[in-house]
C-alpha cells in the first residue's frame, strides 16, 4: 500500500517556465513533509519542508504548498532553470514516532534551455 | 570531512557471493537508514536502526542483514547475493536539529551490480 502518491513520475519544462510536483498523502498523523532533490549520481538532498500549521512556505524559487483537508502538497519551482533538472522526492512522517519517513517514487524533471 | 560516507561506491559481484556496504557517519546521529533505489520504485528501505544495538526491518528486507555495534557505522551484508539485488543503495542518518528534525541525511550510494 503506497502511502505517499507522488505525480507525474517525469516531466519536461522549458527554462523559465513552472515546474509542479504533487504528492497526496493517506495517513493524517504525518505532520512533516520535506522533499529531496537528487541529481544523477549523488544521494538525495533535503530541499525545503513543511509541517501542517501552514499552508505555505517560500525558499527562493521553490515553493511548497499544503493542503490539510485534501491531504495533498506539492512543490512548485518557479523560473525553473536547467540546473533544476534532477529527481524529486516528496516525503512524509510523524514526529515523535518512529521519524522513519515514507518517500514518494520521484520525479524525474528535465529542464530544457 | 564530516558527513556521511559510504564504501564501496561501486562493487560488481557474482550470485551467491556475500557483499557488505559500509556506511559511515561522524555527526553521532542515532538513527541510520539503508534504501534502495530502482527505477519506478524510488527510495525503498531495508532496514533502520535507531540506536547502537537497536535495528529493525523495513519494507524490503529479504536477503539482507544489518547489524550496529557502533552509533557511527551501520554495515549492510547481502548474505548470498542474487541478480535481483542489483541496485544503487543508499545509507542515510537522522539529525534533530530544531529546524528540520527529521532531515535524513544520504550518502553518496553504492552501484551494486550482480552477475
């Protein structure tokens, strides 16, 4: 049982233009969501994160918006540039519990110049 | 360096052959994590340990062992290594810091390929 659905598995965006990740979650104890970035042949990175007392949150050109009652969230990557091009993994869990986190399948994204 | 490093970065082997992936990390973190990643399956994890001595399964744990007599080190053994194991492999740790309590932090992977 999947419990972290991330979408689309790939996407291609021109330069300059919006990059959208989403991911929808089952378990409404997660009460921590960060995404990862990985480029080729490097371990994954943390890249931003949220918890469920707000909506939003802005780090530069990257985005997380969250959804309590849909129990969704998603990355938006604005002005995104070729050297976004990587995978992106949303992820979720519960603190205080096992911290033991349930990542997405990724998102492979290509930015073309 | 500080961080989290694992050994080897790339290892061909035949089936049947015992393997063992190092992981090593130097912030005294306690828990330690070994994923998986294939295509189409993204990050799936093995095993954890959430303290010296201390180790449990995770969603894939068939055909490999862990053990953790160090807070620093979490090895993972591939007791008989099977095709299906071929893979890139990921060791990760936990920080609880204040900002991002439950950051994993991930290795560099090692390819592992079984013939």
């Amino acid at each position: 049982q999947q419990q972290v659905k991330q979408s689309p598995q790939s996407l291609i965006v021109q330069k300059g233009g919006i990059s959208i990740i989403n991911c929808a979650y089952e378990n409404t104890a997660f009460d921590y969501f960060p995404w990862y970035q990985q480029f080729p042949g490097k371990g994954p990175a943390l890249l931003i994160a949220i918890r469920p007392d707000v909506s939003e949150k802005k780090e530069g050109r990257f985005t997380i918006s969250f959804n309590k009652s849909a129990k969704q969230f998603s990355l938006h990557i604005m002005d995104s540039q070729p050297g976004d091009s990587a995978t992106y993994f949303c992820a979720a869990s519960i603190s205080g519990g096992s911290y033991i986190p349930t990542f997405g399948r990724g998102t492979s994204l290509i930015v073309h110049p | 360096d500080a961080g989290i490093t694992q050994s080897p970065r790339y290892k061909i082997t035949e089936t049947g052959r015992q393997v063992t992936l190092m992981c090593h990390q130097t912030w005294s973190h306690s828990y330690m994590f070994w994923y998986r990643q294939d295509l189409g399956h993204g990050l799936r994890l093995i095993y954890y340990s959430a303290a010296a001595d201390i180790t449990d399964k995770g969603e894939v744990p068939d055909g490999y062992v862990v053990s953790r007599s160090k807070t620093e080190n979490f090895p993972l053994t591939l007791e008989s290594a099977t095709r299906s194991q071929t893979s890139v492999y990921f060791c990760a740790s936990s920080s609880f810091g204040q900002e991002h309590r439950e950051t994993q932090y991930f290795g560099p992977g090692t390819r592992l390929l079984v013939l």
